[in-house]
C-alpha cells in the first residue's frame, strides 16, 4: 500500500520569475512509521532539481515534505547546531534555531528549525559530499580532486589528495566523491578510477572505482561501477556500488566486497540509523555519463527517491519515491532526534515558506526591537 502527495515548487535557475515545477511523489505506508519510531527526520539534496528536501512526520503521525531551493544542492553536512549545504559555487551555512520552531504557524507542527545565516564562496569546484570534523568543515573537492576545508582567506583549503594526483589542477583527474570519517577525521574515500589526467575516469567506470584509507593512501578496494557514500558504521565499512545499484560491505584487511542489498536505481547518498540504512536512488540520464554502466540494462525500470534497508538482512523496508519533478538523488543525511524540522533557506521567497528575521534583544531604554528577539511577517 502507498500514499500520494503532490507539491508545486519553484526553481532557482528561472530568474527573477522562477517556473513552478511540479513534484509528485509517492510513498509506502511504513515510512512515516519507522521516522517516528527512529526519532529521526531526513534532509535529501537534488543538483538536477536544485532543492534540498526535509523529510519528516508531522503531529498527526503524516509523511510531511518541504522543498528549499539551493543552486545545485550536492553534499549536506550534518551537526545539531548547523547544516551546511555545498552548492554551484558557494557553501551555505544553516544555524539551529530551536526556540523559533515553536512559534511558527500552525503551532506545534515544527519541533526544530534551521535559518540561512551565511555562505562561503568557493567557485565552481564540484563539490561532492561534505562532512563536519568538531569546527571544520570537510568536503570533496572534485574538480580540484582533493579534500578540503575553508578559511577566511582563501576559496578552499586543500588538505589531502590520494598518492596518484600529481599536482593541484582543476581537472577532476579520478572524480574523487564520497568520504567517511572516523574519530572526527577522514578516514576512506570513493573515486572512480586511480587516474591522473583530466576527465580520466571517463573510458573505464563501470570497472575502475575504487576505495583509499586516506591515511596510508592505499587503495584497499577496486572493480566498483562509480561507488559513492563510504561510511564507517557498527565497526564494517559500507559503501554504494552506485553503478551496480548496490549496499556493498568492504573489509579493509582482504579488499573482499559484499553485497547486502539491491536498489531499484543509480544508488547515491547513503544515511545510518540503528539498524537501518537510508539510501538515495536516482533514475539515470541518457548521457555518456552513465552509459556502458550495469545499471544501464535497467534503465526503464529504474526509480528515483530514497529505501530504507534493513542493515541485518538487506530486506527493502520502507520507500519514499519521487514520480515526477525531480529524477536525480545526490545525498541523504538524518537528523536524530528531529520530527519535523522547519527550514528558512536562502530563497524563502521560492520556497513558499515563513519569512524570519531574528534581531537581538533590546537593551534598556531601546525600542522597535521584537518581545523576545525574533519577528515574523
């Protein structure tokens, strides 16, 4: 059994006059369920749709979404105090405002909230997945194939590259995406092939990707079809095998790789909870891209949303599913202990939600400041 939902958002490539884009989505009966049940909420990034998706249950125990607009909305870094969401050219950055969420309309539906506050200007590096590290903020830099932070000064911070890039150069030489940390620093990494000229990874995807410990820069892992999303979770290292449409495991000592789970599309974006893994999939596109790719023989069957998976038995628990208005999945992250959070990007005039503004308190004697510190409109 499935639900349907239906939502007509507005896309930032439009302008000043942004198009509606209607989205469609449907979703299975347990999904809401096992949310609420996990205490949980997700944010889901679409590039292709340019929006970044929360994903939570509202009061009445409803599946409820909301859609934000960000320019080519990639990798999405999750703290409880912040999000960070890496974009075309630019790294937003969101603060918790907790104390806002109950005062939004209708009451009682928001448990958390989020606001835009500031952005970091990177350029048009590619960004992939992103990660916080205490204060840094890590993140792939795939055009510049190497992993980075920020600072004040400069558009990024390079701060590792595998052994086989040669030099610095904005050339996305082996597509280098996807990272996991652990105790707080990077500790494996995704690319698509050990290649070291521009566009290198190009002729032989569906049979070079690979895996790296960052630390000793030796590729423990080979023979992946475009794998994106290492994670460190319950003492086993999983991945995607994005081209194969699979939840792999991949032991460090012996390179063996497992598959624990099939997925109805390109899988990208992978989020761990207890015993579950929600995995983002996407439908792929007639372009070279993705041709030659062993998911490619499923091409029409293909879906694009986000399975829940149980992680003991590889068994397809839940789907959320989107069936028109967005085709592509970049990245999945949860928010433990979130219902439903509100979310004030930085076009809330696009994204049809609340306009706030938070103003500090008034000091004695001062006036035309909001009871409390924060106005609405």
């Amino acid at each position: 059994m499935s639900h349907e939902g239906e939502s007509k958002v507005t896309s930032p490539e439009a302008g000043s006059t942004p198009a509606p884009r209607e989205v469609r989505f449907e979703y299975s009966r347990e999904f809401a369920p096992l949310l609420a049940r996990l205490g949980a909420s997700l944010v889901v990034s679409t590039y292709q749709a340019g929006k970044l998706v929360v994903v939570g249950v509202d009061p009445q125990g409803a599946l409820a979404l909301s859609f934000h607009n960000f320019d080519r909305a990639m990798g999405v870094a999750v703290r409880p105090d912040r999000l960070a969401v890496g974009t075309l050219s630019q790294v937003w950055f969101l603060r918790s405002a907790p104390d806002i969420a109950a005062r939004l309309t209708p009451p009682g539906r928001h448990d958390a909230c989020y606001l835009a506050r500031s952005s970091h200007m990177t350029g048009d590096v590619h960004i992939h997945e992103m990660a916080w590290s205490g204060q840094d903020l890590w993140f792939v830099n795939t055009r510049f194939s190497c992993l980075c932070t920020l600072d004040e000064t400069h558009s990024f911070v390079p701060k590792w590259r595998p052994p086989f890039i040669t030099a610095l150069a904005a050339e996305d030489r082996c597509h280098l995406n996807g990272f996991a940390l652990v105790d707080g620093r990077p500790k494996y990494v995704t690319a698509l092939a050990e290649t070291d000229t521009p566009q290198g990874w190009r002729p032989n995807k569906a049979t070079s990707g690979c895996l790296i410990d960052v630390a000793s820069g030796r590729t423990i892992a080979r023979g992946f079809a475009m794998p994106h999303s290492p994670r460190v979770y319950q003492g086993r290292v999983w991945l995607l095998d994005s081209g194969r449409g699979q939840l792999v495991t991949a032991d460090p000592a012996t390179g063996e790789v497992r598959a624990v789970a099939e997925q109805p599309g390109y899988a990208r974006g992978l989020a761990l909870l207890g015993s579950y893994a929600f995995i983002g999939v996407s439908k792929i596109r007639e372009t070279s891209t993705f041709g030659g790719l062993p998911i490619a023989e499923r091409r029409e069957s293909l879906r694009c949303g986000v399975g829940a998976v149980d992680l003991a038995t590889g068994r397809p628990i839940a789907h959320l599913e989107f069936k028109s208005g967005v085709d592509e999945i970049f990245d999945v992250q949860v928010l433990p202990g979130m219902r439903l959070p509100a979310l004030s990007g930085p076009f809330p005039e696009r994204d049809d939600t609340q306009a706030i503004w938070v103003v500090p308190e008034p000091r004695a004697g001062e006036s035309g400041a909001a009871a409390g510190g924060t106005s609405f409109a």
